[in-house]
C-alpha cells in the first residue's frame, strides 16, 4: 500500500497533481480556442490577479463607500433612524450638528413593535426620550421624537411616516443619520419618498465598532456589508429604489 510518510510529502504529490491537472486543462484549450487566444486570456487573467493583489484594498474600501454614501451641507432637521432603542452615539452626533447649526431640530425615530416588549424600555418612550435630550440641554422646540410600527417593509414604511410628518410641519431637507451600511438604502428610500413631498435628504453614515475605510478586517463589519448588500439588492429589484440608485450619491 502506498503511504505518505511526511506532510512535505503530501503538499507535493498534491502540487504536482495540481500542476498536471492545469497543464491538461491549459492542452485541451489550446486545441479548442488556439495558442493565441490562449496566451491573450492567461495573460488577462494574469493580469486581473496582480492588479487585486496591489489594489484589493481600495476595491473593498470603495465598496464600501457606495453602501455608506455622505452628503454636505445644512438642513432643517436631522434625522436619527434607530431600531427598537436609540444609540448614544447617534445622539452625541445629532446635538452636534444641532450645536453646530448645521440643523434646527433633532428628530428621534425609534420603531415601535405593537406585540414586542423591549426590555427595560419605559412605557412612554417618546416622554423619555424628550426629558433625556432636555437634560444635555436641547428645548422642547428642538426635540421631536417620532415611534414608527415594525412593519414591512420596514425602512420604506419608516420613511413614508417620518417624512410625512415632517412635511406637515413645512421641513424641505434633513440631514440623515445612519449607522454603518445601511445608509445606502435608507438614503435612496427616504429620497425617493421625499421628493414628490419636496424635501432634499442628505445621507450621514456613522460607524461604531469598525472604520468604514476597513470593515473588511472586522468580522462584524463584513456580516454588516454582506447583510446590508442583499438588502439593497431587494429593495433595489421590489422598486422600493430606483435604478439610478447603483450610479448616483
């Protein structure tokens, strides 16, 4: 019986498999489409792998842009889009650009789950949420705190309310304040409802535990990217956002 004694010997019959296997593959091309055009797609080929060896790192980093697209420029509110609870960091961001006075309003959006209880979440949360901003100093005209339900789908039916209430109160632009990938899809969606209401939307991504210039090195960065990849592509085949979406800001 044969026997591979070592792991070196293993790693080169396996090599040497490998290599018969591409030189046999590489013949019966030749044959098929001519040396020629043979050598013209190994050296493509060749070619494609060295260019993402060197610039893999700026291919990933654009991706990610696309997903988390950011605007500039002052508006009359700033949006924060949160789920079920609203994120310190998020807060800290908006009263910033409420202090900067780069808005006039911050406008809280929490989703409200009729048949699911948040633990530790008081009762009234649009009461606390008002008394916490208070607290760090905002006025009551400055606070408006908007519960959405947890309906799909979700982003589109969160846009469709906030947006209309916000025109009712004469708003023409926000600023949008998102975490991490979802931006792209939250920004297209809100655009898309807000402008037949005429009201501009400027996209503001913020990121927590990763940086978006290298989310690919962050296990939770590239659930995040994958997750939110598909979910664009859904919107983006159910029409929830247009097709310019994939070339526009």
């Amino acid at each position: 019986m044969w026997r591979w004694e070592t792991s070196a010997g293993r790693r080169s019959c396996f090599v040497l498999a490998l290599a018969t296997s591409a030189l046999r593959f590489f013949k019966d091309m030749k044959k098929q489409i001519g040396s020629k055009k043979l050598l013209f797609s190994f050296v493509l080929i060749a070619c494609t792998f060295i260019l993402l060896s060197f610039f893999y790192q700026n291919i990933l980093a654009g991706a990610g842009r696309f997903l988390a697209p950011e605007g500039v420029g002052r508006a009359d509110v700033v949006i924060l889009e949160s789920t079920e609870l609203v994120r310190d960091e998020a807060v800290r961001i908006g009263v910033r650009l409420l202090s900067s006075g780069k808005v006039n309003c911050l406008v809280v959006v929490y989703q409200n789950a009729e048949n699911e209880k948040i633990f530790g979440r008081p009762l009234n949360y649009d009461l606390f949420l008002t008394q916490e901003l208070e607290h760090l100093g905002l006025k009551k005209d400055q606070i408006q705190v908007i519960g959405v339900p947890k309906e799909h789908p979700i982003t589109l039916t969160e846009a469709q309310i906030v947006l209309s209430n916000l025109s009712g109160n004469g708003v023409k632009s926000a600023i949008l304040l998102t975490e991490s990938f979802h931006a792209r899809r939250s920004y297209w969606t809100y655009k898309q409802v807000g402008s037949p209401l005429g009201i501009e939307i400027i996209p503001f991504p913020y990121f927590m535990n990763y940086h978006n210039e290298t989310w690919w090195q962050n296990s939770q960065g590239i659930r995040e990217f994958l997750e939110e990849s598909l979910k664009f592509l859904y919107y983006l085949l159910r029409g929830y956002v247009p097709l310019k979406s994939l070339v526009e800001v």
